[in-house]
C-alpha cells in the first residue's frame, strides 16, 4: 500500500469520525433528530419517555397505533423510552376487558406516566341479590343493611357481601306491636346502628348491634348532632350543615369551600377528598400528585351532570363511582385528554354501596338489591 493509498483511506476515516462520532455521542446520550420538526422547533433533540402501569397485568400497549409490548407480568408495568417530544396516542387492550385509551405529551427529558390504569370488563352483568329492596346503607364494616316491606311491618336485614348470605337484624314489631314509622338509620360505632323513628306521633331513637342478632334494643336520647370534623395531615376540615370547610393549622380559621354539599368521601390512600352536590362532582387534593398534576390544597372539578347526583364512592384511590337519578357511571382521576368514563347501569334512583373486600357495586331500585361483578382485578 502506497503512501497516497494510506493518506486517503486515513482522511476518509478522520472524516468519517467526524460526522459520525458526535452523533453517536449524541445518540447514546438520548438526542434524537426529529424528521416531523415544524417552524421554531429543534430539529436535534433531547427525548423522553412514557411509563405506563396497567391492572390486569399483561396487557398489550399500543403507540400511535402500533403494538410496543406487554406489560410485565410481576408489577404490569412498561418504560417507553427515546421518544421525541411530542403527543402520543397510547392504548392498553386485554382480551375480555374494555381498552385504556388517552393522548398523552411527551417532553424532553421527562418521563410521562400513567400508573394508575385499570381496565374493566368488557361485559359487566348485575346479579339479583335480595327482592323487595325499599333501601340500603353501608355498614362500616362495608356490608348492607337492607330495608323492606312485609305483610307484618318493615324489617331491617343484613347482607354479607362476602358470603353472599342475607340475615334478619330488626323488625318493625320488635319495638312496638302496634306500629313503628321509620325515619332514619345512623351508625354509633363499626358494630351498633341507631334507628330514628316516630311512635304515637313523638320521636324516638334506638340502638341495636349489628353483630348480635335478636340482641337487646336499647331505648335512648335523641344523639346530639354535632359538626363533624376530620384531621388528614396538615389539613382540618369541617363539614356541617352542608358546608364544607378547611383549615390549615390549629391557629387558622375555617374557610368554606363549597355549600350545598351532598357528601364527603376520603380515598383509600387519604391523600384527597371528594365531595359532592346535586350537580358537580370535585377532588381536594390533600397533597400533590403528579397524575393528575395537582398542587395540595387545589380543587379540581371531576364531572358535572345534569341529572341530580345522588352519591359518590371512591372504587380505589384513582376511580370513583357516581350515580345520579338515571344510572351509575365509573368515572376515572386521571382528567389528561379525554377522561375515562364508564356507564355500568341506566336505572332510575339507584342507592349504591361498593364492598372492596369483593370489589364489587352493589346498587338498589324498585326491583331489589343488585350485585356487580367483580370490578378490580
């Protein structure tokens, strides 16, 4: 090999290295070339990524239409990462489930999560549970107490969810044989109700166990009705009269946030409170969250429905139920995009409760007492 030989092949490669050596550096240190850049956006740029975690495990996880890869089936979560900024279309499907669908953004070097995902059945049936339903509470051992009407007065039962069994507590003639208007049901503690009722046109109230059944009913004063307050963290609310109210510190004043509320409701992981009127549906966040981002102390309005809400549940941490006067819908936390909302009943004036021992809906109408199928995984 001549020496002119050897000067070519070396400035060949020298430049060779030249173009190809920073781009690889480049390369390996996450920066991409965006081939979709418009007017005023990098043409070479840094990437990120998007986590995804999804129950059931094993899930498909699509990107803009095209299958990346399952979930893993030890945490059913997945890292995408080295995308270019930008919005993606994600969807997580699981055969027998509804899909996950939402368009998320990408940023540079920031990874974008979604770890809170549940896909639902496809088909979810309710089952005929208990017939001549009038209504139902939740007991704080999350069973129901079920209200009904016979030919010899009201009755009051106990269903177990768990064992899918129903049990008489109380009935009307145990009180008094002559009759007994019932007004209302409270409970004093995990395992005693307290029955409002009037007789001979004068109120009166008894408590009863709920564990001892056929157990003494015990005949007391009208409980003193007192504003409910509840300490989570840095946080005190109050809630009285249908307004609820906040306070940062032992030293701070109450100030209202809402009026006309309907009910109040912690999640599992007390890390925010949902309350509710007869039209709107909110989330106090009682510290910050990245999914929704959300700083703590902010309000966010979750839905609105112009049909009278009756009741919100928490399902988990990042699900609520609702029901209004025509149906019950799963909505989900995550207010990204399009925010998932699932219709499970059109009834009218369903009364719900959701057992997580079961992870089952349990709702009320005309017809009798319902059960969901199993809803979480």
């Amino acid at each position: 090999m001549t020496k002119k030989t050897r000067t070519i092949i070396f400035t060949i490669c020298f430049v060779l290295f030249a173009i190809c050596g920073p781009s690889i550096i480049l390369y390996s240190q996450g920066y991409r070339i965006n081939l979709d850049a418009q007017e005023g956006e990098k043409i070479i740029t840094s990437t990120g990524g998007i986590y995804v975690k999804a129950l059931p495990k094993q899930a498909n996880v699509y990107l803009n239409n095209k299958l990346i890869e399952k979930t893993d089936f030890i945490f059913g979560s997945i890292l995408i990462e080295n995308l270019i900024p930008g919005k993606y279309k994600v969807e997580i499907t699981k055969e027998g489930y509804m899909p996950w669908k939402k368009m998320l953004t990408v940023k540079e070097r920031e990874v974008t999560e979604a770890k809170s995902i549940v896909l639902f059945p496809a088909e979810i049936d309710f089952t005929l549970v208990s017939t001549s339903t009038e209504a139902i509470w939740a007991t704080p051992d999350q069973e129901v107490i079920i209200k009904k009407e016979t030919a010899n007065g009201w009755v009051l039962n106990l269903y177990s969810p768990e064992l899918g069994a129903e049990k008489n507590l109380l009935k009307e003639k145990d009180i008094y044989s002559k009759g007994v208007e019932f007004k209302g049901l409270t409970f004093a503690t995990s395992s005693e109700a307290i029955l409002e009722t009037r007789i001979l046109d004068k109120e009166r109230y008894f408590k009863f166990s709920l564990d001892d059944v056929g157990g003494t009913i015990e005949n007391i004063e009208k409980p003193m009705e007192e504003p409910q307050e509840y300490v989570f963290g840095n946080y005190t609310f109050k809630y009285e009269d249908k307004a609820l109210s906040v306070k940062k510190s032992e030293s701070a004043e109450f100030n209202e946030i809402a009026s006309a509320v309907e009910g109040i409701r912690f999640s599992d992981d007390k890390k925010k409170l949902l309350y509710f009127t007869q039209h709107e549906v909110s989330i106090f966040f009682l510290e910050s969250m990245i999914t929704p981002r959300k700083d703590a102390g902010e309000v966010m309005t979750l839905a609105t429905s112009q049909d009278e809400i009756t009741n919100s549940l928490w399902i988990n941490s990042d699900y609520l139920v609702i029901s209004t006067e025509n149906g019950i819908t799963i909505n989900e936390l995550d207010t990204r995009d399009i925010p998932q909302t699932i219709i499970l009943a059109e009834t009218k004036n369903p009364e719900i409760v959701w057992n997580n021992s079961v992870n089952k809906l349990y709702y009320a109408n005309e017809e009798g007492l319902f059960a969901s199928d199993r809803l979480l995984p």
